[in-house]
C-alpha cells in the first residue's frame, strides 16, 4: 500500500506491477508460465488480459438493467472499501469513479468469453523486442526483469490488442488514477487478511450481491482451504506420514498388483 501511495510517475508501475504479480496479487494484466501449446517440451511466458475487479467484461458494457444495477453496487463496493483504507467519504467515492473508468477503458480491450475459447487467436508467440515496438507506452522489460525472467527473449502475447491498449493507458493515464486501482486492488485481493470489516464487505459484495451466497463459510474452513492452496503439497507429505504408515503402503501396493492379475486374466 505505502510502494502505491508512494509512486512517483507512471514509469514506476512495471516494478511495482511485477511485485503485486509475484505475490499473487492481480493488477492491470496476467502474467503466467505455462507448457508451450505448440511445442510441448518448452515452457513459455504468457500475457494475457486482466486487471478487473468484475468478473467479466461484459459486466463494463452491457447496458441491461440488471448489468447497471451491479455496475451501482461495485462503485459502492470500491468507494467503501477505499473509505476502509482511511478515505474520506467523497474522496473515497470520487476514487472509486476513477477506478470504473479505468477498468472499463480496459474492458472494451478485452475479449469476450466466446473468443478466449479459440486457441489460434490466443497464441501468438512474439519476441519481446516485438512486444516493445507494438506495444509502446510501457516498459515490458523492466517488468519482466523485476517479475524475475530478465532473459527470456519471446512470449506467448495472448491477446496482443490489450497489451497495446494497456501500454497506452499506463503512460498516458494520470498517475493519481493508477494510484487509486492499485491500492482498490490491493485491497480487494487482500481482504480475507485485513480485519474482519474489509472481509465482511468484501463477502458482501463478492459473496452476496454477485453469487448470491447467503452466508461465509466459517473461518476455520477458510484457513484450511487458503493453507491447502498455499502449502498443499508441503501439507500433503506431513499428512501422508501420520495417516499412511509404510504397512499401509505395502497393504495398498499388494491390493493394486492383485486388481491388475485380475484385470489381466479378463481382458
């Protein structure tokens, strides 16, 4: 919140960007790395579009009733939590404005769910040199240097008209508007860890309001659900050795090769 508050220029927002991302905190685009989908013994960075606090695009562009009454309740939803953080009450409102004009500039970039389903149009395997010369406004490199692949030569730019659009708007939006979506983000993806009036909101928009969830699962299964995401394997290991003995395995691998001679003899 302080690195946010604390931004002295647009051309602060590739490293701070690439912190959020390494801690798992979303904010202005995805950036992955995954198996490479049309050579399967590489791996290969991925840009993808992103930065939202609705679920969708559409949510930004539909003008049906029921999309401009959600639309009312976000702008609520952001101007609370902002006047959470410290805001005052006005400001707080006029920051949450400044956040849905931004996001909905990244909106109408995005594309919609019908054409994420095309793998075609979503690889497009470039050079990074490319991205700089396409995509002009941003420094990718200096994110990719602070996300930790100073090296890497070519990516996989997923939906390339977003990175264009997104490279624009981060030098050319005002440095206060950035200000605000990253502290709005900031404390949207960190909600169920600040006191309980940041979670509580935060259910009742997200939980209420959008999926028409009642009530939050009690607090002891959410801690057991955020320790299996961030420690499953780790966990895993230590549960095996309380509730799976050697005996067991032996047990387990005899019952296992029996089904397999069984299976053999019918096949």
């Amino acid at each position: 919140f302080a690195k946010a508050v604390a931004m002295q220029s647009n051309a602060w927002l590739p490293k701070l960007i690439a912190e959020l991302h390494a801690r798992r905190l979303g904010a202005g685009y995805g950036f992955f790395v995954a198996q490479d989908q049309k050579e399967s013994t590489r791996y290969l960075p991925m840009l993808s579009q992103g930065g939202l606090g609705l679920p969708d695009r559409d949510d930004y562009l539909k003008d049906d009733g029921k999309s401009r009454e959600i639309r009312e309740k976000y702008l609520a939803h952001v101007a609370k939590m902002l006047e959470l953080l410290g805001e005052a009450p006005e400001a707080a409102k006029a920051k949450a404005a400044v956040v849905m004009e931004l996001e909905t500039k990244l909106a109408k970039a995005s594309r919609t769910r019908v054409e994420l389903r095309d793998p075609e149009r979503n690889y497009n395997k470039t050079s990074v040199a490319a991205l700089v010369a396409e995509a002009p406004g941003y420094d990718w490199k200096a994110y990719l240097a602070a996300a930790g692949v100073p090296a890497v030569t070519e990516l996989n730019v997923r939906q390339p008209e977003f990175a264009k659009t997104f490279a624009q708007m981060a030098s050319k939006e005002p440095l206060d508007s950035w200000k605000a979506y990253l502290r709005w983000h900031l404390v949207r993806a960190t909600a169920e860890l600040l006191p309980r009036r940041f979670d509580e909101e935060a259910f009742a928009f997200y939980g209420r309001t959008l999926n028409g969830v009642p009530e939050q699962e009690e607090r002891w299964k959410r801690v057991q659900a955020m320790t299996d995401r961030s420690l499953g394997e780790a966990l895993g290991q230590l549960y095996v050795e309380k509730a799976f003995p050697a005996k067991s395995k032996e047990r387990m691998k005899a019952l296992v090769e029996n089904l397999r001679a069984a299976l053999k003899g019918r096949i």
